[in-house]
C-alpha cells in the first residue's frame, strides 16, 4: 500500500523554464510534507517543506503547494537550472508518529541546457 | 562539516557474513533514523531512536537486522547472516525532537555477493 506516490517517473524541462514535480498521497494524518532532492551515491538534501495548515511555501526559486482536498502537493522549480538534475522525493509525516518519513517512489527530473 | 556522517560508504560482503554500519548524527539532535533504499525505491524507514531509546523497531526487515544507540549519541546498524536481497544503501538521518525536518547523512552502500 502505497501512501505517497509520485506519478511520474520522469520529467525533461528546458533551462530557464518552470519544473513542476507532482505528489499524491492516502493517509488523511500526515500533517507535514517535505521535498528532498537526491544526487547519484549521496543521500537526499532537504530542499522545502510545508505544513498542513498551509497552501504554500516559497523559499527562493523553490515553492511547494499542498492542496489538502486533493490530497496532492506539487513543487515548482522557477527558473530551472541544469544544476537542478537531479531525483526529487517527497515525503509525509505525521507529527504524532515520531518523524517518520513515509517516501514516495521519486521523479528524476533532467534540466537540459 | 558537521552534518550527519555514516561509515563506511561502500561495503562489499559475503553472502553470509556480517556488516556493522555506524552513524554519527548531528550533534544535538535527539533524534536518529535509520532507512533503506533500493534502486528506483524512495527511501524505507526501518527503525529510530529518541536519545538512547529505540520507540520504533516493527519496520526492521527482519530479526537479522539490529539497530544500538547505546549513549544516545551515535548509533550502530547491524546486519547479520547478509543475503544478495540485503544489498541496498542504508541510510541515517537525525533530527531534533521538537523538529519536523529529518537531515540526511551520505549513506552506506552495501553489496553483498
């Protein structure tokens, strides 16, 4: 049972353009979302996170959405960079569950120059 | 550098033999994770430790894996009677208690032939 997924495996966007990397998730008690990004050989780097009594957080070239009804969360990556090729993952907690991360399956994102 | 630090990043085993993975967590941090992960997979929590004492140990994969925090500082994965489905990178994270969000260390890519 899959409680966080991301859809797409992959996604090519042109340098300078907008990244969106989608999310979906089940369980109505994560409260707490975050979005990593994974180089080759290297664990994931915290990029951005948003809680559940929020619709958006923004951090730079770095924003996340969280539509709670839908139960989905997007990143949006503007401009892209080629130094933004990477994987990125999201993930769920809920803070009554000590932190633990519930991963989903990641979206390879290819910025071409 | 004072993030999370995990040691040795490669190891290459026998079927059979035992590994010892350690972590050294983000100095403060109560908190300490463990996670596994394959290749195409988001990373799969296996077990943490709030200080000294391990609140989550169900996930582990099963009784050939072992987790210790002994001090409540760093910690030790242990991986007994290794198997070729064993072969994975196995990552630590840390965080604070009051904290949502979980930092990384580089992980420990095992391989076991």
């Amino acid at each position: 049972d899959q409680q966080v997924k991301q859809n797409s495996p992959s996604l090519s966007v042109q340098e300078g353009r907008i990244s969106i990397l989608n999310c979906d998730y089940t369980n109505s008690m994560f409260d707490y979302f975050l979005w990593y990004k994974k180089y080759p050989a290297e664990g994931p780097t915290f990029l951005i996170s948003i809680s559940s009594i929020k619709d958006k957080n923004e951090d730079g070239r770095f924003t996340v959405f969280l539509n709670k009804s839908a139960k989905h969360l997007s990143l949006h990556i503007v401009p892209s960079q080629p130094g933004d090729s990477a994987v990125y993952f999201c993930a769920a907690t809920d803070n009554n569950a000590g932190n633990m991360l519930t991963f989903g399956g990641g979206t390879r994102l290819m910025v071409k120059p | 550098d004072t993030g999370v630090s995990q040691n040795p990043r490669h190891k290459i085993t026998k079927r059979g033999q035992n590994v010892t993975f350690r972590c050294d967590p983000i100095s403060e941090h109560n908190r300490l994770y463990w996670y596994r992960q394959t290749l195409g997979q988001g990373p799969e929590f296996l077990t943490y430790f709030q200080n000294e004492a391990q609140l989550e140990k169900s996930r582990l994969l099963s009784d050939r894996f072992s987790a210790e925090r002994p001090k409540g500082s760093f910690s030790t994965l242990e991986i007994q009677r290794t198997e070729q489905g064993d072969s994975a990178m196995y990552l630590c994270a840390s965080s604070f208690l009051s904290g949502n969000t979980i930092y990384f260390g580089e992980g420990s890519w095992l391989t076991v032939v």
